[in-house]
C-alpha cells in the first residue's frame, strides 16, 4: 500500500469520526440515549481520561495525558512512514498502523480543541464555536456515543465473587476512533504472521 492511501485512510476515520461527535455533541445533551436495538443504543457521554474512563490524578493530569497522546501519535505516524517507505511492509501492518494512527489523532482532536471550541453539555445541546466554550486548549473531553449492553441482569448466586450482582455485557460507550484503534491493534494480534512478514 502507498503512503498516499494510508494517509487517504486515516483522513477518512478522521472525518467520520468527527462528523459523528460533532453531530453527538450537538445533537444531545450529556447522558441522553436514543434505542436503535434493543442491543444497540446512541448514548452519549464524554471521556476525561483513557480508555475505560481511566484518569491521570491530580491538577496537571488532563494536561500529561494529552501531551503523551501526541508524543505517541508522533511515534505512529513514524512507524506508518517508515513502514511503507522500506517497501517490504505488508498491507495488513500498514493499515493496522494507519488505523492505530486515525483513532489516536481522532481522540486528540476532542482533548486538545473541544474545550476551545464547545460549551458545556450538561443540561443543553451543545454548540459548535461557542462564545461561552467549557474549557481550554489540551483540556477537552472525549465524546463517545455507541452502546451496544448485548445482556444485562442478576449473575447466577454459585457464581464466586460476582455471584448474584447486577451485571451488563458488553458495558463498554466508545466511539469511531476508539473502534479503528481496536480493529488496527486486533489485525496485529490474529494476523501478526501476515501482519510482520516480510516480502522477499
């Protein structure tokens, strides 16, 4: 695969990506759900911190790990270059990488300028540009919106430790970015045979 394709890749999650909180963010207001299935459910809520609503402690937190999510976007679009540039790089690494690469950037874009740019959702519909923004620069949230609670109910009370608790799977709200990061990193995994071979 060229670097042009890869990079028409990653520009293309980026815009549905974006397109898709955007439309969240001032389409609902925080904590609103919209049923699709019974399975599937738009709900949205906004991220402070990584994956699974992981946070950084303390004043400076926001600030370290948005800083670190660009260093590391750095380090992939890197990996993404060099891979295709020493032209022995199979195509399933190089849009493994270039997905990696889109939900990474996608994800910055919400921490670095939705603070900047959004007002608060908290009881209202956000807007777009708002004179009254919720934030600063590097201190946005990340919108996440698809709900997919496939079973929810009581455990079985002979199971150990979670017997007879309330229980929901799959409990995950994530969004486009985060399912290219998924998809690029699962590639890795199943296919890293065909993933890091090395054409002759």
């Amino acid at each position: 695969m060229s670097l042009r394709k890869a990079y028409l890749l990653v520009f293309l999650i980026l815009i549905v990506d974006q397109l898709s909180k955007i439309y969240v963010k001032t389409n609902f207001i925080l904590g609103e759900e919209v049923g699709v299935f019974k399975w599937f459910k738009i709900l949205f809520i906004e991220n402070e911190g990584m994956a699974w609503g992981t946070e950084i402690p303390g004043a400076y937190g926001k600030l370290i790990l948005t800083l670190f999510r660009l260093v590391a976007v750095g380090g992939i679009g890197y990996w993404l270059w060099d891979s295709v540039e020493r032209k022995h790089s199979s195509n399933y690494l190089i849009v493994a990488i270039a997905l990696i690469l889109a939900g990474a950037f996608g994800n910055i874009i919400d921490s670095v300028f939705y603070g900047l740019i959004f007002n608060d959702s908290h009881a209202q519909l956000a807007t777009l540009f708002s004179e009254n923004p919720y934030g600063t620069l590097f201190h946005g949230k990340v919108v996440d919106m698809f709900y997919f609670p496939f079973w929810h109910g009581n455990l079985p009370s002979w199971l150990p430790f979670w017997g007879g608790k309330e229980f929901t799977f799959f409990n995950a709200i994530f969004n486009v970015a985060d399912m290219a990061i998924s998809t690029g990193v699962g590639i890795l995994i199943f296919f890293n045979k065909k993933a890091f071979h090395h054409h002759e």
